[in-house]
C-alpha cells in the first residue's frame, strides 16, 4: 500500500519552529497549493487549498532558518489524520503531511511574498525515544 503526498506551494506563515523536551526539532508549515480552470462558461475559476505540513529534526531546522512567509517549497511526505480536543472537550480531527523531503524552490535574494493562515490544531505529541530514530514522526503513537 502507498501513502504518499507530493505537493509544490507557498508558504503562508513563516515556519513555526519548536522543540520536544527531548531536544527534538519539530516545524508546522502553512502550506498553499493553487489550481486554475474555465468553468463551464468560460470563465476563469481559481481553488486554493490550505495543507498543515509537520517536520521533524533535522528538515525542520532547515525550515525554521531558511523559509519564510511566501516561500515557494517542494514537500514530499505521507498523510496523517489526528483526532484531538478543543478547549470545550469537542472532538476534532485534522488531516496534515507529516514531510520526509522538503526543499526551497525560491530562488536566493528574491523577496517573498505571500498571504493566508489558518487555525491550527496542536503539535502531535512528542515521538517515543526522543532525538534516536528516523525523525519522520513514524515513531508518534496514533
């Protein structure tokens, strides 16, 4: 079977960088992919979706010290949907890529630019075994 996500877009926000208490480095990424099409009377119709990137040690240093907001990135990863609870106890689930390859497609000494954000759920919890392991948060307990 195969789960695999590869997406081009820019990014909303800047990076959110954080760290477990083990010292592990973790990056949320607001990511915007666009599409454009002709509906069926010819005029020109434009989609954008909003994709909840995670990135785990050493790729979400790189993030939270090189991308910024407008940033256009290249992210290759797997979906992953999490249940958890807002502040009034209500279930809740959202679905995000969790990266494995993420790689800055902005040329160097261009300005960035870009728009949008969201709502986001919290980080998923901290993977067992702290900073050992692959970094892909393939070691969190859903």
């Amino acid at each position: 079977m195969i789960n695999k996500v590869i997406l081009i877009g820019n990014l909303g926000a800047d990076p959110e960088l954080r760290y477990t208490t083990s010292g592990t480095a973790v990056a949320t990424l607001s990511l915007a992919t666009s599409r454009r099409w002709k509906d069926r009377d010819g005029n020109q119709q434009d989609e954008t979706e909003w994709h909840r990137v995670i990135v785990w040690a050493q790729s979400a240093e790189f993030c939270g010290n090189y991308l910024s907001k407008g940033s256009k990135v290249y992210v290759e990863g797997r979906l992953q949907t999490r249940k958890w609870q807002d502040q009034n106890g209500n279930d809740k689930y959202t679905t995000e890529i969790i990266a494995n390859t993420v790689q800055n497609l902005t040329p160097r000494g261009s300005e960035s630019s870009g728009g949008g954000g969201f709502q986001e759920p919290p980080l998923p919890p901290e993977p067992f075994g702290g900073a050992e392991g692959s970094g892909t948060g393939d070691e969190v307990p859903f």
